[in-house]
C-alpha cells in the first residue's frame, strides 16, 4: 500500500516548520525525520552553538507529545533520569514517582557529562521500552525515542560512551556550522536562539506513531536485503576494523532505509536508501585497530569505502 496523500502532506508540514528552526540544514532535518519515523535514537555530536538543542525541541514542539530535556552532569544520579519509589506514609506503601524518562521524545543534553553509571541507566530504556525501579517495570510512553547531545572537543569532566550504549543509537549526526551565506542571513536577520518557538505543531504523537507503523509496511526487495548484508559483512572484514557493525546495526539501516524511502514518498526500498544512510547509521558503532587509527583512518572513511566497492542491485522485484 502506498503512501496517501494526507501522509505525504504531514511529512511536508513537519519538514517546512523544522526548517524554521534551523537555516540551511536540510540534510539535517531529513536525517532526523528518518530516525523519528524509524523510532531510533539519536546521537547528536558537534561543537557547542551549532543548533543541536534547538533543532529537537523543534521536532518535539512540531509533533506533540510529551517533550523533557535532562541535562546531564557528573552530580546526576541514575534515579533524577529514571523516577524513584517514595514511601507514602498515609497509604503505607511506596509509590512511584516518574523520572523525565516518561517522555515521547526525551532530550539528553551533554550526555557524556554523566557518568558511566547513570549512562547505563538509559540502556534498558533505549533497547527495551521500559525502566525498572526496585524490581519493579515501568512501561514508557509510545513513541519513546532519546535524542543525545555531545561536544566532541571538551575533555575534561566528560565520560566516553560505553560501545554497548553507542551501538543502542540508530544514528550519529552532526550539523555543522553554517555556510557564509546562511550565516549572514542568521546575523542580519531575526533568528535568535529561540527561533524553535516559532516552529507550530502540525501533527500529534498518534500521526508519528501511525507513520512509524506504515514505515514497516515498506517494501524491502531480497537483493535489497542481500546489498545490505554484503555491507555489513564488508564493515567486519575490513583489515582497518576490529570490531564491525552488529546485526543491530543491520536492522537499524534497513528500518532507516524504509523510514526513508516513506518520507520520499514510495512504499519500497532502493538502493540510495541505504547508501545514503550507511555512514550515520554504521560509523559511531564501529572500533578500528589502533594501528589505523594512527595512520588517519575513520569509521566513516572505512563505511564509505566498503559502499563504493559494494556492488548494487540492479533489478528489483516488487
């Protein structure tokens, strides 16, 4: 079934008011509807007052939902994240009190402030969909996806992401700074730092959840299936690569590959797709020998390489 109007109309809708957040970002703002619509979490690294902030409580404003935002610091317990049971001395029994986990779309900023231990608090939630406080599960909201901020250049107080919790992330992204030109328009113009205010709601949280449900309706061709693998397998047996992409890292391209193939309007995969995301979706999970590293070699140099000696499909069945 393909894709009707009225989706193609909202998609439309969300991308035009989120680029009223952030000028001259395209690839941005398409790169973070696909992990909205695929329900990946996302990581997003840059160097501060690019507009990482901004761009998601943008998206969070754009599309309704519940929309909380931590920021993270070395004093930050793993219960300030996830809630924690208090006694209640009327009814004699504890009772739960949510965390800012509770969220459609949770905004963890400076991530790498936290320590190890409250970082893996967020494990559970990002893979399974739910906290568990004193032994009991508590379900969170649908959708429920982590947007992450990290500065990149800052050392000092910050803590590396464990690999477990990087290889939880559908992508890494970085916005960059602006071109000349868009920068002048920034400087001259009116958009201040709170120009996601501007941006309107146009959908609800019930319209994100029915896309993310027709996103798995998309058609994916068994050589589509198959050009995947082989890129996949490419990122493992690279020389320069010690460990290669996981098989979670397999099925989040694929369900990025279908995300993007809706938000173009088409019901089935091809090739571009997954080329296109390979690099974000592949790269942060990926650990490179140490002699690579110091020859100059990257993740996202060694991804690009194994999807140009990659062989396309060149006839798909529908």
């Amino acid at each position: 079934m393909g894709t009707t109007d009225n989706d193609i109309q909202l998609i439309d809708h969300i991308r035009q008011n989120l680029g009223r957040s952030i000028l001259g970002k395209p690839e941005a703002i398409e790169r973070l509807l696909i992990a909205l619509l695929a329900g990946g979490h996302v990581l997003l690294e840059d160097v501060p007052g690019t507009g990482k902030t901004q761009l998601v409580k943008a998206l969070a404003r754009v599309c309704g939902g519940v929309f909380r935002r931590i920021q993270c610091n070395p004093d930050l317990l793993p219960t300030d994240i996830t809630g924690v049971s208090i006694y209640h001395p009327k009814e004699e029994t504890f009772v739960f009190r949510p965390g800012p986990i509770m969220a459609n779309i949770l905004l963890a900023d400076e991530i790498n402030r936290a320590t190890t231990k409250t970082q893996s608090a967020l494990l559970e939630a990002m893979e399974e969909r739910h906290v568990t406080v004193d032994g009991v599960s508590h379900p969170l909201p649908v959708p429920f996806i982590l947007f992450a901020t990290q500065n990149p250049v800052e050392f000092e107080g910050t803590y590396l992401l464990p690999e477990a919790q990087l290889d939880r992330f559908m992508m890494k992204l970085s916005i960059g700074y602006p071109d000349d030109e868009t920068e002048r328009r920034m400087v001259l113009g009116s958009h201040s730092d709170q120009a996601w205010m501007r941006v309107e709601q146009v959908a609800e949280i019930e319209d994100i959840v029915r896309l993310q449900e027709r996103v798995r309706t998309v058609h994916a061709d068994d050589a589509i299936g198959d050009y995947l693998v082989r890129i996949i397998h490419g990122t493992r047996t690279h020389p320069g690569v010690q460990i290669g992409a996981s098989p979670r890292a397999s099925i989040s391209l694929m369900t990025a590959a279908r995300a993007s193939a809706l938000l173009d309007g088409r019901d089935y995969v091809i090739p571009d797709d997954i080329k296109h995301l390979a690099v974000p979706v592949l790269a942060h999970r990926m650990l490179l020998h140490t002699e690579a590293r110091m020859n100059g070699l990257t993740p996202e140099e060694v991804v690009r390489e194994v999807v140009e000696r990659t062989t396309v499909p060149v006839r798909l069945e529908r």
